[in-house]
C-alpha cells in the first residue's frame, strides 16, 4: 500500500492472457513493483520453475 499511496504509479500494457485478461506492469516512481516485492520477499515469480500450485 505504501508503494501505491505514496509515489507516482504508471500501468503499462503487456498484451492479454488466455482468457483475455489485460497484463500490464505495475510501476511506482518508474520500477517495478514485482521486483520490489520479490526483493523484500513479500512475493514470488509465478511459476518459479519448481512447484504448481494449480495441477
């Protein structure tokens, strides 16, 4: 939320997924919110090349 409220977010469009869906990439001052919340360990690459959540 901090990342959200408080810096300048931009939205980049990245094409759809299979069902259509809008992919885009989540910026806050000009980097990746992704990359940041996998560098504090808040989150995680999806998939991460070892385990499937959804069989």
């Amino acid at each position: 939320m901090e990342l959200l409220n408080t810096t300048e977010v931009t939205l980049e469009a990245r094409g759809e997924d299979r069902y259509g869906r809008v992919l885009v990439v989540v910026r806050s001052n000009g980097e990746d919110v992704a990359d940041i919340l996998v560098g504090e360990g808040l989150a995680r690459y999806y998939p991460d090349g070892e385990e499937f959540w959804c069989q």
